[in-house]
C-alpha cells in the first residue's frame, strides 16, 4: 500500500472515463464515463490526504464530499437533459447533439 | 490488509473496464457500481469510513440509480448503439497518449514515499470532519447547498413537459369539421 | 461654504440623472427630461461655481479630495482640478445640459436614452477631474462605452456598422492605452497612480518615456479623431442622434485631447520632446486633409465630422509644440469646438427632425425658410472659418502663433489649410443656407423660443469667450504655465 | 468733449446699432434703419470731430483688453493723422451710403438685416482704422471681411450672389495668411504689437537691431499679401468686380470707397516698414502699374455701370499704390480720401439709374433717358469728372501728386504705365458718361444685359408716373454732398491740410503749372479720344476696342484671368480634394473597413472547424493536453 498504487489507479480510472467520454455515443454511457472520471480525482484526493504530511486531514475528505454532492447536482442536470434530448429526438445519442457547430 | 487493498484495486480496474466497454447502458452501469464500491472500499482502507458510507450511499444508491431509471425511461431499443472500430481506436490511441504523458510527467516529479509521519488519528475522526465542515467551510458547504438546490430546481425545469401550451389547431381544419 | 466636496458633487449630478431615469417608469417620458434637464441645470451651476471660485493666484489642483479606494493597488480616488480641468468641466456642463433640451422631443425609447446619456457624461466628468491614473481609465472607459448603444439604437444611416466600428476604433485604442498606463504604473514604482506622482517618478527614465509614449499617445489620439486613425469620428457623427453627436464631438473627443495632455505629456515629458515632431506632423496632415475631404462631402454631418478632423488637429498641433502658449490655445480650442460643434449638430439636427434629410444639395435658401436655424448654422460655420469675435478665433490664433514658432513648416501648411476650411464651409453655406429656396421645405417650421434656449446659450458662450477671451485664458494659463 | 469719450462713442455706436437692429428689429425695418442711422450720425460727428481737433502728438486710448499669448492687448483707439483721416472718411461715407439706402432699398424683404449688416461694417471698419495695435488690427481687418461677405451675398437667393461672396471672402482670406504670418513674424522681431512703436522702431534710420535686410523685404512682401487680397491688387484682384453682385449701396461702401481702401490703409499705416524694404517696393510698384493698366483696359469694354466703375476701382486703388510705393504717404492717402468721395458718389448715381431703369447696362440707361434725372446726372459729371483727372476736381489733384512722387530715377517705367492708365481712365469714364448722356439710338452701340440684371430687386415702382423721372430724396440728398466733395476736396488748401496732419508737409508738393501740362494733356486726350468715338453727333459709339474684335473678346473676359483660375488652381484644388477624399473612402476608411472585413472571414472559416460534436472537442482537448505533456515529461 503506497501512494504511487493509488495514483497508478486514479490515472487508469480517469483514462477509462477519458475513453468512454471520447467513443462512447449513449448519453448515459458518456455520463458513466465522467462519473469514473470524478472517482479518479476523488480517489487522488483521499490517497494524497493520507500518504502527505498535511496539517489539517479533513480538507481532503471534504474535498471528496463536494465532489460527491457535485456529482450528484451534476447528474441530476444531466439525466434531465438527457430526458429531454430523448424527447426531442427519440434517440440520446451525442452525434445528434451539434447545435454548437460554428 | 495488503490483499485487501489489491483486491479493490483490481475490482474497481474490472468495473471501469466493464463499464466503457459493454454495449448495454444497463450493464454498464453495473460495472460502475462495482467500481464505485470499490473506490468506497479503498476510502474505508485510506481511513475515512465516514467518507466511503457516503460513497456507497449517494453513488451506489442515488446516482447509478437515477440512471437506472434514466435509461428505463429512456426505453432499452436505445441502449444498443454500435461505435466505429475506429472511433473507439481513435478515442483509445487519445486516452492512451494521455495517459502515458501524465505518467511519465508523474514519474518525472516524482512522489512522496511511504505512510507520512505524524498522523494524529483524531484529525480524522467524524467529529473533527463534522466541526470543520460547519466551521472553517462553513461557507463552501453552504454554496454547495445551494447548487443542489439550484440543481434540483434546474432539473424540474429543464426535464417539465410543456403540458400548458397547447397548440392550437390551424382555423381551416376547424372550418372543415362544421359543414 | 465648504467647497471641497464640490467637485464630487458635479460628479454626482449625472449620477443622479441617471438613477432618477431608472426610477421613474419609462411612460413618464416628461418627467424623465425635467429629470435630466434638472440634473444637468444644477451640474451647469456647480461647474459656474467652480469656474468662478477657482483661485487664479493659487492656481495649480485645487478642491482636492483624496481618498482611498483598492488600498492594495494603490488606488485612490483622488479629484481635483487645475486650469484645463475647470474649463472642461464648464464645458462638459454646457454641452450636456444644452443636449438634454436639445433632444426635448424625443420619443423613442426614452428612458434608455437618457440614462446611457447620463453615464456618458458622469464618464467624462469623472475623466476630467481625475488625477489618478486608473480611476482616469476607469472613468474614460464608462464615458466610451454608451456610445454603443446610443448610436445603435437612436442613430440613422448605417447606425449598426458605424456604432461597431467606433467601437472598435475606441477599443484598439484602449488596448495600446491600457499596457502603457500598466507600464506607467509599475516604472512609477507600483507604488500609487497618482499623476503628479508618476510624473515625479519616472521623470528620470528618459528611455522607458520614449518606448511608452506612442502607446499612449497614439492611444488616447484616436479617441481625439487624430489623423490617420480618425476613421470612426465623422461615420459616428453622422450616425449618432443630435444630442449624441454633440457630446460625441463636442466632449468626447476632447477626452483623447485631455488624456495626451494630462497622461502622455504631463508624465512622459521627454518622449513627448522626441515624438513631438512626428505626431505635429500628423496633425497638420489632418488639419488640411479634413478640411480637403469635407470639401467633397455633400451630408451635413459628414462636412461636420471632417470639420471636427480638421479641428482636432489644431488642438493636437497645439498640444504638440509643446509650449505654454501652444498648450493654451490647444485646450481653448478643445473649449471652443466644443461649443461650435455642439452648435452645429444641433442645428443641423433641427433641420434634420423636420426633413429626415441631410443632403445640401437637396436644399437650399434655408435662410429664407428657416432664418434664425439656419442664423445657428451661419453663425456655427463663421466660428469654424476661426472669424474673429468668436472663441475659436483665439484658440487659433494662439496655437498658430507657438506653430510657427515651433514648426515654421507645418505651422504655414496649417494656416493654408485654414483658407480651405474656409472653402468647405462656405460651400456648404452656399448650397444649403443660401440660394434659391428648393419650394419642397417652404413648410419647415422655423425655430421656436423654445427650440432657441441651447442654441443662443452655445453661441453666447462663444461669443462671450470671443470678446473676453481672458476670462477662460487666465484659468488656462495657470495650468499650462503660462506668465 | 475729451478725446476719450469721443473715440469710445464713435467706436461703439455703430456695434450698439448693429446688435439692437440685428436682434430686436430685425423684422420692423424702419426701426433697423434708424437706429443703424443714428449710429452712423454718431459715428460721423466723433469721427469728424476727432479730425478737425487733432492734438500735437499722436494720443492712445486704450483700455486693456486682455493678455494672450504673451502679448499685452489692449483695445482702443490711436488718434495720429493717418487714423484720423481714414476715420472721418469712412464715417462720412457710411453716413451718406446709410442715407441713401433708405431709398434704395425701401421695398427690399430684409432692409432691417441690411442696415444692420451695415452697422457692423462700419464698427469693423472704424475700429480697424483706429486700431492701436496690430492684433486689433487684423481682428477687425478680419471682421471687415466678413461684413464684406455678408453684404455681397446680401440677395442670398441668387447663386451669383453667393459665389461672388464666397469668392471675395477666400480670395482675400489668402491673403489674410500672407498677412497672419508675415505679423506673427513682424512680432518675433520687435516684440511688440504696438502700432506706433513699430512705426518708430522702423522710421529710425538704418535698420532695427536684428533684422536682417532680407528679413524686412520677406516681412513686406507678406503684408503686401493681405494688401493684395484686401485692395484687389493682381493676382488676386478678380473677386473685385464679382462683388457688385451686392446692392448697389454695398458696392458704393465697400468695394469702392473703404473696404478696399483698408488695403491701402495698411500699407499706409505700415509705410516706415516697407520703405525699409527697397526691393519688396520696387516689385509692389510693379504689381500696382501692372493692376492699374490692366484693370483700366477691362474697364473700356464694359457695358455695365458697376463693373466699369469696379474695374475703375481696382485702377485707383492700383494708384493709391503706386503713390504710398513710389514713397509718398501723402500721396497715397490723399487720393484714398478723394477716391472714397468720388467713387462713392459714382456709385451712388449709378444706383440711381439702377433703382430708376433697373437695369445696369449703359447703353440701356442713356436710351431710357438716364440724362433726365438732373441731380443723379449733375453727380455722374462732378464724380466722373473727378476720376477722369479733370483740372480743378478732387481726382485731378490727387493723382498729379502721385504721378509726382514717381518721379525720380528709374521710375520712367512706372511713369509711362501709369501715365496709360490715366489716359485711359480718362477714356472709359467719359465713353461712360457720353453712353448715358448723350444717347444715340441709330449708334452701333448694344444693349448687353437684359433689364432687371439687378436680380430679385429690378425696377422700383416709382410714386411719379408723370413727368422726369427722379431719384427720391434720400437718394439725391447724398449725392448732391458727395458731388460738392468730389470738386472741391482735391483742392490746394485740403492738400495742405491732410499733408499737414499726416505729418508730411513737405510732399504736398505743389507742382508748377509747366509740370500739370502733360497730365492734364492726356487727360485731355483720352476724353477726346471719347468724344470721337462716342461723344459727337455722328460718333460710331463702338470704342476703338471693337476695332480689334479678338482683344475686345479678351478685355470682356478680363484678359481670361478668372478662366485661368478656373483651370489650374481651382481645378487642382478639386482635384486634390477628390484625390483626398478617394483617400478618405478607399485608402484610411477602406483599410479599416477591410481589417474589420477580413477579421469576420477568419471569424467564421475559424468558426466551420468547429463541428458542434462533443467527443470531438473532449478529444481535441485531451490530446493537446497529451501532447503537452508528452513534451514535459520528453523534452
């Protein structure tokens, strides 16, 4: 059990959901991969609070709970747009989403 | 403790990979949960169990869930969407590239070793997590409050169907149902 | 009478105007004018009364208010007003409140207009009375910004592009402005922006004054129309609406004037020496080049947008040569065309209320139509020939004098330009003013008293100043170091 | 009554009248009028007082005015014999133009804005011929000028109306730059702007201290530009006859008898500068022969009244010139003082004809009987007599003293032109008198411009149906007084007079009566010359000019000199103000329009690479970020 372990596995983790943001084309496959993603850096947060000589440990640890009451805001939001988008279109797939385009 | 530890590494490492790969929104998201418990698993391991119930409580319980619902609601035919060999080659080669690169910038930096000297167990209790968490971020936790509740709210908005507006039907297909 | 609040108080009064605008609902379209006109009345008394307090013996910044603002920048708001300043001011009070009633019959929109007219003319007084540098910035930032929206919506002729490109114009100009105050700044030691401070501080940097002084020079020029970036200044007269037009050329411009004189030579003294021959040499260009395109313009406010070109080359020539005197007869010009222009928009802008017609070549005998309009608009282009009698005359008159003391060259090229601002305003005089009538305006209405009030306020100030060029002479000179 | 009070009163009458007609009565136009008239009337008694009560030595009064520039200004009044005598002259003439006008322009729409316009000139006028120092001076110099506009343009609705004002004000604006610099050049030197300082400073002999012989030719030659602009010397003499597009009253005022005159005056007043300046005087002398001659021949061929008497003008004022040139003040001033009353009564009889037969030809006005109006007939004789150069009238006195002073060594040159130049004076004033007078209806002579030339004013109606017809009274009043000046005013005794309060005694040379043989012969001549050719019973009534068809092409179209203007310079002014402006549209403007063009190019080919597609803008962002990296990590 060491820091660079749990590095190692937020970086893996975070790839993972790097990847899944990238190819993936489901809405909620997407979303998946950004949850993954959060994970990795909570993850960070929690090894880098424990293996760091740091004054105060709980600044970690509530860093881990703002990003999970994030998540959760952020997922919330999500989910409805999603909804919304599969209202519109009958389909949630992000290649249908490109009202952005210049 | 150890093995333990290598155990919910190579379980959250199984679910992730589940998770990107399978074709089936809703197996994928089983593959999240694994991974999710494993990652509260590894809180409980890095000593914060409060932290790793929480996990376990609003990503286990309330967000794989509300996608649960998401794709139901969102009918399971849509679940099934084919990527491109090459978009999941390209998306991989990026990842990948990325992945090393921050690696090799990690190693270069170089890391901490070991357990760091003085833990002073009481700075982790719950008790000192409750008092920081209402006293010095205070602040930080009260913003947060608010966009959850911002959150909510936007979600009810974005997500309401427009049931009050009614589209009128066009007069001329009114004219034609009198005779 | 504690006087030291004075300044703030004039600085307040537009504020004021402002937020009474807000608050009263947009229907009372009257109640807002009154408003205005109430606000700009007591900002006009206020800056009488500081013009007429101002201690001449003493002279130097006087009714000095100082305090702190971003301690941990060194800001201050620190107001206070030398000679220059006092007759800005002065002008800047006229301008506006002769532009509110100028503009009494506005109707649409009402609400909006006032309060952007509002925070333009706080914008400029707060410019005028500034002496630290970043509240300067600060203020000449809200004076450019309205213009936007004021020409945009209230405009005509081509509103959308020319309100774009005065504002781009503005903005580049503002990004040259802007690192060179930072660099003032920091060479001053990143200690205060106070100007007199400043001015101390970097006194002996004679290499950095050199570098930096075109970015600002050049920056705050092309707010003063300077040639040849001066592009936006006439599109945007034409655009902008009467009482827009007025302060656009009658105050906004001399923002430009007043930043080169109080920033990029009251600070940066030697690199004002080194580029002094250079940027003389432009203002003569545009002094001669305005009054050679006017001449071919046929739009009445294109004929006065190169006019004020033209103009604002003398001041800039002035400014250039770098001399008490030269400084003088610049800043009573700012003084002077400011006035003129003003009269002249709003003349123009009478005719044009009635008409929704600009072209001189669709009129002519508007003295027979509308005699005493068209006496403002006769009286307006005499004062621009520089006719002895009205203010310009001295502004011109001074500056030609240190011109050609300064640069023989440039100041005869100038005063040759002056025989073709004669050309162009005559034409227009004749073609438009007088003439044979053209029967399709018999109809206009000519002024009523009402409709007089600005007007023969702008041009009894000019002629006063005409006749007693002294009264604002003395202030000026104690700023400028003159005797 | 002081001084003081009196030079106050003079100088302001006429500004109070202006304002207060101008601003309160601009509509009730007999109000205008007489408060214009009652300026006038204190305006001449000041002024004529002043000059019957000269005191020793020249007096300044002055109140200060204000500091500018370094330069101590005061406004006021100098009372030295030059100002004193220009002064009465202009109030004496504006009193009789005011009089006058009262008829002339009885019916006209804006006789209340006429009468004030008049009341600035003569404010502008007075307080320029009184002026103390330079800088007074060139201000109402300038004032003078825009008075000058604004009465030519007086018909504003006539576009001729308008060109000449327009001409007339830049022509002698080009002028007033010369003029500007050569001042401000002037006050580098001496440091002062005081008129009489400088008058000390360059009447001691040798030169100032530090100014170059050259410094003072260059000095003179830039006053003589305003002089130039001002009197209607060539090259820029060709906004003079345009002018009499004003009422005929304006013309008799300005462009005849004063405003011109302010040219002269200026010359006058700066007469110990420019005789500093030999080389500068020799080339002035020329330019004046050179004037005289030329404007004399325009004059022959002239049909209508004022433009003879225009053309005539310029001649007198080129005499005036020759005589302050040829270094004789008195000289010159003295013919300025009888020139104003005689041409002013010229003018005046030929407003007369005007108002009576509305129309300005010549020939017409004979025709219609023009002989019969007696006291407008009896003043064309007394003021025609006296340009003419008659013995005995004002004229004839004034320019025997001028061609005086040219004698001398190397002036016979100047001599012989100038003596052409009277000799033809001579001719046209009597071809114009015979025309009037002694009209032939069988003649060859041509009526050339339609009647009612006098555009939107054309024949008065007139309270008399029957009988001869007849100026009225306000009309004949004047006339008659002027007549009276133009026969005696030349006299011996007012020479002496006006020599002795110029200071100058010694000029008013009275010449021996073997030395008035040769003038009064070519005086004589040219009006036999007239007679033969228009005068007699049998006369052609053509002129020798119509003999040579091309030259009198060439004099009708004033030697082409306003054509050549036309082609070059002011077609090069027009072209450099297109070129300007193409600058103007394609070169500054166009390249900021372009930068803002192109910048909205690149703004939306930029905008298309981006596809709106989120794995796309996750992936770019992801591989910079790598790519970053790597190199960190590699590099």
């Amino acid at each position: 059990m060491n820091l660079e372990s749990f590095v190692l596995l937020s970086l893996v983790l975070f790839t993972l959901g790097l990847y899944a943001v990238m190819a993936r084309r489901n809405l909620i496959a997407i979303l998946i991969g950004i949850e993954l993603m959060l994970n990795a850096a909570s993850l960070n947060f929690m090894a880098f609070n424990r293996f760091l000589p740091v004054e105060d440990p709980t600044v970690g640890q509530l860093f881990v709970l703002f990003i999970i009451g994030l998540a959760a805001a952020e997922v919330a939001i999500a989910l409805s747009i999603i909804l919304v988008v599969y209202r519109e279109r009958k389909r949630i797939d992000v290649d249908d989403i490109t009202e952005l385009k210049g | 403790m150890g093995g333990m530890t290598g155990l919910l590494m190579a379980l959250a490492v199984a679910g992730a990979l589940l998770a990107v790969s399978l074709k089936n929104v809703l197996h994928a998201i089983f593959g999240l949960a694994v991974t999710l418990l494993a990652v509260a698993g590894l809180f409980v391991v890095l000593g914060s169990p409060f932290v790793g119930t929480m996990q376990v409580l609003i990503y286990v319980g309330g967000i794989t869930v509300a996608m649960v619902f998401a794709v139901m609601l969102s009918t399971v035919v849509q679940t099934h969407q084919a990527e491109s060999p090459w978009r999941r080659a390209g998306a991989a080669f990026v990842a990948v590239g990325f992945a090393v690169g921050v690696g090799l910038v990690i190693i270069g930096a170089g890391l901490p070793k070991g357990l760091a000297p003085a833990l002073i167990e009481d700075a982790w209790s719950v008790r000192q997590l409750g008092t920081s968490l209402l006293g010095d971020y205070n602040v930080v936790f009260e913003v947060l409050s608010v966009v959850l509740l911002l959150a909510i709210i936007g979600a009810i908005v974005i997500s309401r169907r427009e049931e009050d507006v009614v589209t009128p039907a066009p007069a001329a297909a009114v004219e034609e149902t009198h005779p | 009478m504690g006087t030291s609040g004075l300044l703030t108080y004039i600085l307040l009064t537009p504020l004021a105007a402002f937020i009474a605008t807000l608050v009263i609902p947009g229907r009372h379209t009257l109640a807002i004018k009154v408003a205005n006109a109430f606000f700009a009345f007591v900002g006009l008394v206020l800056s009488v009364v500081v013009f007429t307090q101002y201690d001449l013996a003493a002279g130097g910044y006087q009714l000095m208010q100082d305090v702190p603002w971003v301690d941990s920048f060194g800001i201050r708001y620190t107001v206070a007003v030398d000679g220059v300043g006092v007759v800005l001011v002065l002008l800047n009070a006229i301008v506006f409140f002769t532009g509110v009633l100028t503009m009494w019959t506005l109707t649409l929109r009402v609400k909006e207009y006032f309060a952007f007219m509002a925070l333009l003319v706080f914008g400029v007084f707060g410019v005028f009375i500034s002496l630290d540098v970043f509240v300067f910035f600060f203020f000449y930032e809200v004076a450019v910004l309205p213009m936007y929206p004021l020409i945009a919506i209230w405009g005509s002729t081509k509103k959308e592009y020319s309100a774009m490109k005065l504002t781009l114009y503005l903005m580049v100009g503002s990004a040259l402005l802007f690192p060179g105050l930072i660099s003032l700044f920091v060479a001053g030691g990143s200690g205060s922006w106070n100007i007199e401070f400043l001015a101390a501080a970097i006194k002996n940097q004679p290499e950095f004054q050199v570098f930096v002084y075109p970015f600002v020079y050049v920056g705050f020029g092309i707010l003063a129309g300077m040639w040849p970036f001066h592009g936006w200044s006439p599109t945007g007269h034409v655009a902008a609406p009467t009482a827009v037009s007025m302060l656009h050329a009658g105050v906004l411009m001399k923002l430009g004037a007043f930043g080169i004189l109080r920033i990029a030579i009251g600070i940066l003294p030697h690199g004002a020496e080194i580029w002094a021959p250079l940027f003389a040499s432009t203002a003569t260009v545009g002094i001669v080049y305005g009054a050679f395109v006017a001449m071919r313009q046929n739009d009445f406010k294109y004929v006065i947008g190169f006019s004020s070109v033209s103009h604002m080359g003398i001041v800039l020539l002035g400014l250039n040569t770098l001399t008490p005197d030269g400084t003088s007869g610049a800043v009573f010009q700012m003084f002077a065309h400011g006035i003129m222009t003003a009269l002249f928009f709003s003349a123009v802008g009478f005719i044009y209320d009635q008409t929704h017609d600009r072209d001189i070549r669709h009129f002519g005998g508007l003295s027979k139509q509308v005699p005493v309009a068209a006496a403002f608009f006769i009286v307006a282009s005499l004062c621009g020939m520089g006719v002895p009698g009205f203010a310009s005359f001295w502004a011109e008159f001074l500056v030609f004098l240190q011109a050609l003391a300064s640069w023989p060259v440039l100041g005869v090229a100038a005063l040759i330009g002056l025989v073709f601002t004669a050309l162009y305003a005559l034409r227009v005089l004749g073609k438009a003013m007088f003439g044979p009538a053209n029967p399709s305006w018999d109809h206009l209405k000519d002024a009523t008293p009402w409709a007089m009030v600005p007007r023969v306020i702008l041009i009894g100030v000019l002629v006063l100043f005409g006749f007693f060029p002294s009264w604002i002479l003395d202030i000026i000179h104690t700023a400028t170091g003159n005797n | 009554m002081s001084h003081a009070n009196l030079a106050v009163a003079t100088l302001l009458a006429p500004l109070i009248a202006f304002f207060v007609a101008l601003v309160f009565f601009r509509k009730k136009h007999d109000v205008a009028a007489g408060i214009a008239i009652l300026g006038g009337l204190v305006s001449l008694v000041g002024s004529v007082w002043l000059l019957l009560d000269p005191a020793p030595a020249p007096e300044l009064i002055t109140a200060p005015w204000f500091e500018v520039g370094g330069i101590k200004l005061a406004f006021g009044a100098l009372l030295d014999g030059r100002t004193l005598l220009m002064g009465a002259v202009v109030g004496l003439i504006t009193m009789c133009v005011l009089v006058y006008s009262l008829g002339y322009m009885k019916h006209d729409p804006g006789k209340g804005r006429f009468f004030a316009f008049l009341g600035l000139f003569e404010w502008a006028m007075l307080s320029f011929s009184y002026a103390p120092n330079l800088l007074q001076g060139f201000i109402f110099w300038e004032l003078v000028g825009l008075a000058s506009f604004l009465l030519i343009g007086f018909w504003y609705e006539k576009p001729s109306a308008v060109a000449a004002a327009k001409k007339a004000f830049i022509m002698t604006r080009i002028g007033d730059v010369g003029m500007f610099v050569g001042l401000i050049l002037l006050f580098g030197d001496v440091h002062t702007l005081d008129i009489l300082e400088i008058g000390n400073i360059f009447a001691a002999p040798g030169l100032p201290e530090g100014v170059s012989a050259g410094r003072v030719e260059l000095l003179a030659g830039l006053l003589f530009l305003g002089v130039m602009g001002k009197s209607a010397q060539f090259p820029l003499h060709t906004w003079l006859p345009d002018a009499m597009e004003g009422p005929t009253p304006v013309s008799a005022l300005l462009h005849s008898a004063t405003m011109v005159a302010a040219g002269v005056f200026l010359f006058a007043r700066f007469h110990e500068l420019f005789l500093d300046a030999p080389t500068m005087m020799t080339i002035i002398l020329a330019i004046a022969v050179f004037t005289a001659l030329i404007s004399s021949t325009m004059a022959m061929a002239a049909n209508d009244m004022k433009k003879i008497l225009a053309f005539s003008s310029i001649s007198q004022l080129g005499f005036m010139i020759i005589g302050l040139a040829a270094g004789s003040l008195f000289a010159g001033l003295f013919h300025l003082m009888t020139h104003a009353l005689f041409k002013a009564l010229l003018f005046l009889t030929a407003g007369a004809y005007i108002h009576e037969f509305g129309t300005n030809d010549i020939v017409a006005i004979g025709r219609a009987g023009g002989r019969k109006m007696r006291v407008t007939t009896l003043g064309l004789f007394a003021g025609g007599f006296a340009l003419a150069g008659v013995p005995i009238f004002a004229g004839f006195w004034s320019k025997e003293v001028i061609l005086g002073a040219l004698h001398g060594p190397g002036a016979e040159v100047f001599l012989i032109g100038a003596y052409a130049a009277a000799f033809m004076t001579a001719y046209y004033t009597f071809r114009m008198i015979f025309l009037i007078v002694l009209p032939n209806t069988d003649s060859k002579a041509i009526v050339e411009e339609p009647a009612g030339s006098q555009g939107g004013h054309g024949p008065a109606d007139h309270g008399h149906a029957h009988g001869a017809p007849k100026a009225p009274g306000t009309m004949r009043a004047p006339i008659l007084v002027l007549s009276i000046g133009a026969v005696i005013a030349g006299l011996p005794f007012f020479g002496d007079a006006v020599a002795g309060l110029l200071g100058r005694p010694h000029e008013a040379h009275h010449a021996a009566i073997t030395e008035m043989i040769l003038p009064v012969a070519i005086v004589l001549a040219g009006v036999a010359l007239a007679w033969l050719d228009f005068g007699g019973k049998k006369a052609p009534q053509r002129g020798i000019v119509a003999w040579f068809p091309p030259l009198e092409r060439a004099l009708k179209n004033r030697w082409y000199i306003d054509a050549f203007y036309r082609k070059t310079i002011i077609r090069f002014v027009n072209a450099f103000a297109a070129l300007m402006y193409g600058a103007e549209t394609r070169g500054f403007d166009g390249a900021g329009d372009a930068l803002g063009r192109g910048t909205m190019k690149v703004g939306v080919s930029t905008a298309k690479s981006h596809t709106g597609r989120l794995p796309i803008f996750v992936g770019t962002a992801v591989a910079v970020l790598a790519i970053v990296s790597l190199s960190i990590a590699l590099g």
